[in-house]
C-alpha cells in the first residue's frame, strides 16, 4: 500500500473490492464478496466484522466481482445497509449495523449525487455509491439538504 507520493506506508495490503460505511466512525469498512472488514492503518492490519455468508445462506451476485446486490444508506442515519441473494435464489437479504454512532448527519438518499451512484450500481458497473461531498475522518459538517415533506 502506496500514499499519494508513491511511497510505500505497508506491506500488508487490505481487500480493495468495495467500500461501505458500515462500522460508526467515518472510516469506510472494506467489503469484499460477503466479508466485512475494518483495515486498521496503525497495525497496517485488517479484522473482521462481519461474514455475510454465514447468515441465510447469503451470497454475491457474480463470482467474478464478488459484488453485493447492492449497498446503499436504505434505512436512513447515513451509514448503508447492504442486500445480498441467498445461494438458491428465492430470498433478497438485507444486512444493517447494530453499532452505535454518535456521529448525525442527514441520510445519504437526499444528496443529488449519492442517489446517482445508487442507480448507477443497478443500471451500469456495480461499484460503491459515493456522495457529493466528502464523507470520512476530518470532515466538514455537510450542508444540510433543503428537505420537503410533500
């Protein structure tokens, strides 16, 4: 694992299939195929989470990407949830945290751009959504969405 100057910060090197937030803190989880993993940069090591696979016979959709159905903020407190099918095809699994947070933001499914990424998971390359502002360790407090009950 490399910075942005090229210099190498590890020899151990985390999945790098797909991002969730997942855990509560603003770092994103690795997700690879049903295997939920937090990589922790100070002992340049991962531990898992969660294993998808274990539960209601879940599994990816494609072998060949080891892709989720699809990872999205569903359920509403900014971090996502994601579905998987079940191995014979008869069940859509959803998965949620039970991890508390303390970080409040507003729900992911009302920036313009995070919604965008959810349809492109469903209708072009199944890769992880991403907001339209940045969401992670640091951050700023994102400006609030001008949100209308009709």
């Amino acid at each position: 694992m490399y910075d942005c100057k090229g210099i190498q910060i590890a020899a151990n090197r985390p999945s790098m299939n797909f991002g969730i937030w997942w855990y509560g803190d603003l770092s994103r989880e690795l997700l690879d195929g049903t295997k939920l993993d937090k990589w922790d940069y100070s002992r340049n090591a991962t531990s898992r989470l969660f294993t998808f696979y274990q539960h209601a016979g879940a599994t990816d959709s494609n072998s060949s990407n080891a892709n989720p159905a699809l990872v999205a903020d569903l359920l509403g407190d900014w971090r996502e949830e994601t579905i998987y099918r079940s191995y014979d095809n008869t069940k859509l699994l959803l998965f949620t945290t039970v991890i508390p947070t303390n970080t409040r933001i507003y729900t992911l499914m009302h920036d313009p751009q995070y919604r965008v990424a959810i349809a492109w998971q469903n209708s072009a390359y199944n890769q992880p959504p991403h907001p339209g502002f940045y969401l992670g360790t640091n951050m700023s407090t994102p400006h609030q969405p001008n949100i209308v009950l009709v």
